[in-house]
C-alpha cells in the first residue's frame, strides 16, 4: 500500500479538522498507526472522503476528555457507542502505536502493532458502514504527528469473530490433508470448534464438536454431533479468559480426537476420545455461545 507508505508523517493542528489520505481502503480490513499527540486525537473511518456530520463514518477519540478516555462514534461528535479508560496512554513527547480493525461487522481498536492483541474497546455494528477511507486530526489544544505504519487485509488479519449466538462461521478454505492445528481464542466461556466432513452444522451432519470453557468456563468436552452427548470431558476451570487470547491445539489422526493447551501438538492434553467409525474432517468452524462473544486466530495445521 505504497502512497500510505510514502506519507511516512503527517502533522494536524489543533482545529479539528481532518486530513484524509487519497487512496481507498476498501482492499483492506485494519490499520496500524502511530500518534504524538498530548489528548484529542481523532481517527475517522468513512466510506466518502468527508468528515460532514451527516455522512456515515466512524470516528475513533483517542485520550479525549484530557487524556482519560476513549471513544468510538458512528458519527462526527456522535454519541459514544464504546469506550474505555485511557490512564494517560497519549504522550505529546513520544510517538504510541495503535491498530483499529473493520471488517467484522463492527470496529475493534488496540495498542501495539498486532491486530487483535491488548484490545482497548469495540463496537458490533448491525447495520455496518463500509470503510473506504482514513483520515486524522487533533483537537481541543493539542496538535498531533501521524505516521501509518501498515495495512492489512482480512487475510493478514486472520482473526474470526464471534457473538454469542451459537453460529459456527466456518473457514474459507478446507483443511485439506492436515490432522492437527493450533489456535488461539479469547472469549469468557462457552467457546465451540466444529470439525466436519462438509461446510454445516446440520445436527444431523458428520462432525465432532469440541466445547471449551462450557458450563460457566468450569468443563470441556468432545461430542460426535452438535449438541450430541459427551463422549469425552475434562474439568477446565478458568481456561479461557475473555480478556486475552488462550492457546489450544486439536488432533483428529488416527481416529482419535485429543485436545490441549498450548501450540504444540500432543503436549498438555487434557482430553481425548477414540471413535471406532472416525468421521472424516475436512473443514473447520468456531462459535461461542451462551451470550459470549469471541475472537479466534488460526495460528498453525499440520499433519501427524
């Protein structure tokens, strides 16, 4: 994204008036960014290279209200649809890196350089305005430097949200020939994977389900249908953590389905089952349920 890359710096002034950079970021699903900005740094999100009040946009306040809180607003000096404590995190010294990511039916935005990582606060949109352009600016005395330090596409991004309804949202691609992969989820309990012979999660499909973090984040099990009986099962108590992201693998070699913490294969297992007619898996889908929203991240697959 080379004339991103070129505008290496801006400068915005205290008058609240935003700089728009000229190319589209429709190919694109987030940003990273830096400000030197001492409170009142603004970042809009458009689908028009317009800041007027009436267009559909969502504008981002970072260190607003004297460097103590932030803000997402689906319009111009909107009302704040999330927010959160911002503890002094602007500096009118030093350059602060932050990320704000769109393609979800929603915008999420963080600290630091990886998307998805130290979320500050997010806001599911159910009628989402599309985001085509980026723009900055500084308010209420402070002026601000912007550099634009990468943007990233869905596949870049690679993380998968979920609400609290149960919905499996499957992968693009099938798994293929693989028997094993490591991922990450954050969710508060109540967090499903689904791996099955076909893209469905029909009741009466051919599939596992695996369940972690259920029964009030206490117990996980494996199931051999949705909703089906538990087969296998493990106390868990405080696995997942709806704060950060937890790592966990899962194997289906050899008719025999195993699931553990951490991001290698066959250590740390805390429950297994094997199936004597071993369902075929081809495709991978996650959900959380029971009111708990989730953030998921395919770290790895392989065969074993």
């Amino acid at each position: 994204f080379k004339t991103l890359e070129d505008l290496s710096e801006i400068s915005t002034s205290d008058d609240y008036h935003f700089h728009f950079f000229p190319d589209s970021l429709e190919a694109f699903s987030a940003v990273v960014f830096q400000v030197k900005a001492s409170n009142d740094a603004h970042v809009l999100l458009s689908s028009a290279p317009t800041d007027d009040k009436a267009a559909p946009v969502y504008e981002i306040v970072l260190g607003g209200w004297s460097n103590t809180q932030h803000a997402i607003r689906k319009a111009k000096q909107g009302a704040n649809l999330a927010s959160a404590d911002a503890s002094g995190l602007l500096s009118g010294t030093e350059f602060r890196t932050f990320w704000a990511w769109w393609d979800h039916g929603g915008v999420t935005v963080g600290r630091g350089e990886e998307v998805g990582q130290q979320e500050l606060m997010g806001f599911r949109d159910s009628a989402a305005t599309p985001v085509r352009h980026l723009a900055f600016a500084t308010g209420l005395g402070a002026t601000g430097r912007w550099r634009v330090k990468d943007c990233k596409t869905a596949a870049d991004v690679g993380l998968v949200p979920t609400d609290g309804d149960y919905h499996f949202h499957f992968l693009p691609e099938p798994i293929g020939t693989q028997t094993a992969m490591v991922f990450q989820v954050k969710a508060a309990n109540d967090a499903h994977v689904l791996l099955s012979s076909k893209p469905s999660d029909d009741k009466a499909a051919d599939l596992y389900e695996i369940v972690l973090g259920g029964w009030s984040n206490t117990k996980s099990a494996i199931r051999k249908s949705k909703q089906g009986s538990n087969l296998a099962s493990a106390d868990t108590t405080g696995f997942l953590n709806k704060d950060e992201f937890r790592l966990f693998w899962v194997c289906w070699a050899h008719g025999r389905i195993s699931v553990g913490k951490g991001n290698v294969v066959k250590q740390q297992e805390f429950m297994s089952y094997a199936d004597p007619s071993a369902t075929a898996v081809r495709h991978v889908a996650f959900a959380t349920g029971l009111g708990a929203s989730g953030l998921w991240r395919m770290k790895d697959s392989k065969t074993i």
